[in-house]
C-alpha cells in the first residue's frame, strides 16, 4: 500500500513525507491530511501545530504536488495550509517568511492556465485570506506578488465561490491604505474591479466582501466614475451625457453597469446613516439619471418594479433611487456641511427643474387618471402626449428626491412655487397602484414644502374651487382635485 494515498503513487520526497506521517501518527499521506485538518479546525489544534512548525513542511508538500494529477491530495494540503492560517499570528508569519505567498500563487496560476478547478482556487485564496487578516506584512507580500496581473485572472474566473475570498483579499489589502486604493482604481486596477463586477454580474457574489469593496471604490473613494464607464460596450463619455444609443434601437448602457448601479442602489440604502458620499459620485450618478431619461421617449408603462427588462430603464432608476438616498441623508443625521454639500451641487446642475418637468409630463396617477378619462368628452381635451410610468414606483422615487431636497431648504421650496409646481406636488398625494407608497411620499413631500414657508402656505390656501373631482384621500389634507376646463388636465384645490 502507498504512503502517499493508499491507493496511487505520488511522487513526495521521503523526508516530506515522513514529517507529515510522523506529526499525524498516521500511515499514509491522505489519513495524515485529514487528520490534521481535523486537528486545526480549534485553535489549541493551530498553535501545538505551529510549535512544532508544521506549516513549512505543508508548503514544500503543496509544491511536490502537480494539478490535476494529485488534485485530491493538492486539495487537501491547501485545506489543511488555510486551517493552520486561521487567526494564528505564528503560522501566518512563517507562511510569509517561508515564500508561501508566491507558492500559493504559483498554485494558482497553474489550475488557470488548465481546465479550472474552481474548488482548489477558492481554497487556495481562503488561504492567502486567512494571511492577509494578519497585518501590513502579509498584505505588503501578497499584494506586491499577485498585483496586477494574477488578481486580474483571478477576477476573471467566472465563479461564486472565488469571487467572495478574491474580493476579502482585495478589501483586506486596501483597508486603510489609500495608496493601494488608488492603485486598484487606476489605469491598471480598475480593469480587476471591472472583472469582478462582470463575475459577479455572472454568477452572484455570495458573500458581503464584494459589497464592501464595491462600497470602498464607489462610495467612500472617488473612483465610481471610471469603474462604470469602464463596464460600457461602447461610445459614451465619461460626464454620463451624450452616451449613443446602440445601434437598431440597442440598449444605451449595458447589463454590466445596470448591475454595478442596482448593487451601489442596494449599499448606499442600506448604509445611509454610516455614508457620506462624494459630490464626484453625486454629480457622475446625476449625469447618467440625465442621459437614461431619453428612454421615456419611447418606454410603455412598466407592468412591474426594478429590476425590469430593460437596461436603460432599470438604470434610469436604479441613479433615481441613489440619488433620492443621497439627499435623504440631511432628513437621517440632520443637516451638516458635507450632505448639504452634495445636494446644494446637484441643485446647482438643475436637479429640481429636471424633476418637475419629469413629473409634469408624466400622465397623472390612476385614480385622478380615471377622473380626466370621465371628463375628457366634456371638456373636450386629451391626456394622449402624457407618458406613462416606465416602472412601478417611478413616480414615488421622483417625489422622493424633491421631498428629500425640500427638507430644511427654502430656496428649493421658492424654487417650486415660482416655477409653478405647487399644484403637481400637491397631486402626487393619492394612493396608486403604479407607485406603491406615492400617497406617503407625496405628503412628505408637501409637508417639507410648507414647513416654515408662509408664501407657499398662502398659495395653498388661496387655491379657488372649481367643478371638483372627489379624491378621499386628500379629505384629511384639506385637499381635492379639480379639473380645468380650459386644459383638461387636473389639479388640487384647499376645501377648508
């Protein structure tokens, strides 16, 4: 019977062999792995393990094995390396001070170049993880060996089990360590973090590292912009305008920046409180929210919410969405210089008046859209050049964003009253089936509207009633639609 497996030759220097077989008190090579796989799950098991410096003997092991010929006992060393790696400050310092990073690296370089066996390399940079955890010295060393080129085929192995380790890796390196960050956002870099958007576009991502890495280069570092640029299948300018429109009707963006946009969308949401973004993110993500609206040229009313089946619908919500979080974040932690920053920028590009035009064009919500169908042959008029939502819930993010900029901001509230859109915010106060949550929008939106601002309270008031429309979900706001009979279209009146 063979020492190496117990059943094939493996090709182990006896002296290797033997200092595995001894520490184990095993007869073959595959029981002695297993064992002290075993052995290293506890931490009592890492440190007898590391006094009697066992990781040296497994790395010159790994290195005697070929892939795929040994690839059972290959993966079994580099369990049993990535066990003795685990939170043990003595095996971590001997795995650098041994060579074990270039090693490993060399591991996994191999198992690339041939028929890919995702479960080795997912092992194999569980191990460089569980090194990097341990400080400076272990990321120094595996960021100087596998910088750029070997993260660059790592990020591009289309797997969900790589994609998670490979991103703990990449985080664990930058974290704290602005240089690196640079680095991995430049010219060079940023081709890595493309690639592992495009995996996880692919096949998902698992695990919470590839959002806090997305979280590091987007939200709290400036380098969102040419990271989705990078993603675009072609023409476009790096400002988020002007973007050509694929050919024979394509898609402006592509599927790779829809998901890159969804997955910042989700982050930031759920980060709200902890966020402060940069006004470069701020103004880049309202570029493309400009650019996506050509889409409403000739977009259909959206049959359900984000995601849909369309790309450039999804990413003019998705940078709808962002931006309404983004000027949520002075309603959470009050208003401070930084968030006031950001908001006071986007208004300063036209953010208000590109909103109310939006909301203007938009066909009113199903319930007063029933009362004009009902009055059109009277009156004679037609809401036909209205446009419909794209997406359910279209119209509550657009009135999320204005009621987010109107808190605590009279200039955004004088904004709106002079540019008549006093009485289209007032519509968006009705429940509608298109735009869950519109009615809970809309009224924080007109509160933040009359808060403190005697103009817009007394052009409220002074709204004159006309033939009504009942809408009861106004009655508690004082309020009630009316149609206009020179225009057809409606608007909302005070009954107090």
């Amino acid at each position: 019977m063979d020492k190496c497996s117990g059943q094939e030759k493996c090709f182990v220097p006896e002296d290797v062999l033997q200092a595995v077989l001894s520490v184990s008190n095993s007869s073959n090579l595959l029981e002695s792995l297993e064992e002290l796989i075993l052995v290293c799950k506890t931490d009592s098991g890492r440190e007898d393990l590391a006094s009697k410096n066992v990781l040296p003997t497994v790395l010159q092991l790994i290195q005697c094995l070929s892939y795929p010929s040994d690839h059972y006992l290959l993966t079994l060393s580099l369990r049993l390396l990535r066990n003795l790696c685990a939170g043990e400050v003595a095996n971590q310092n001997s795995f650098v001070e041994e060579n074990g990073v270039a090693i490993i690296s060399d591991v996994l370089s191999s198992v690339i170049l041939l028929e890919p066996d995702f479960g080795i390399i997912c092992v194999g940079l569980q191990v460089l993880a569980n090194a990097a955890l341990a400080g400076e010295r272990q990321q120094h060393a595996i960021w100087q060996q596998l910088f750029s080129e070997k993260f660059l085929a790592l990020a591009r192995v289309r797997s969900q089990k790589t994609c998670g380790p490979l991103c703990m890796i990449i985080y664990t390196c930058c974290d704290g360590t602005p240089e690196l960050v640079a680095q991995l956002c430049g010219d060079c870099g940023v081709t890595i973090v493309k690639e592992i958007v495009r995996t996880a576009a692919a096949v998902g991502f698992g695990e919470n590292w590839y959002k806090l890495l997305l979280s590091r280069v987007c939200l709290e570092e400036p380098y969102f912009r040419p990271l989705f640029f990078s993603l675009e299948h072609g023409g476009g300018s790096e400002n988020g305008e002007d973007t050509e429109r694929g050919e024979f009707g394509g898609e402006s963006f592509s599927k790779d920046q829809d998901f890159l946009l969804k997955n910042v969308s989700e982050i930031l949401n759920e980060r709200l409180n902890e966020l402060s973004v940069p006004n470069e993110f701020a103004l880049c993500v309202f570029g493309i929210f400009k650019n996506s609206i050509t889409v409403l040229s000739h977009a259909t009313r959206g049959s359900s919410g984000l995601p849909t089946c369309s790309v450039d619908i999804d990413v003019l919500g998705y940078s709808l969405t962002i931006l309404r979080d983004i000027c949520a974040q002075g309603t959470l932690r009050g208003l401070t210089e930084d968030n006031m920053d950001v908001v006071d920028a986007l208004l300063s590009y036209g953010l208000i008046e590109i909103l109310l035009c939006l909301l203007h064009d938009l066909e009113p919500p199903a319930i007063i859209r029933k009362s004009i169908n009902q009055a059109e042959d009277q009156y004679g008029s037609t809401s036909s050049t209205l446009k419909p939502c794209p997406y359910k819930g279209f119209r509550r993010d657009i009135v999320g964003v204005i009621g987010n900029c109107l808190y605590g901001r009279k200039l955004v509230q004088d904004e709106i009253r002079r540019k008549n859109g006093l009485l289209l915010l007032l519509q968006q106060c009705v429940t509608d089936d298109d735009n869950p949550y519109l009615r809970e929008w809309g009224i924080w939106c007109v509160r933040n509207l009359l808060e403190r601002n005697e103009e817009n309270q007394q052009a409220v008031a002074e709204l004159e009633l006309q033939g009504s429309v009942d809408v009861p979900d106004l009655a508690r706001l004082g309020l009630r639609v009316e149609m206009n009979p020179e225009t057809g279209r409606p608007k909302l009146v005070n009954i107090s």
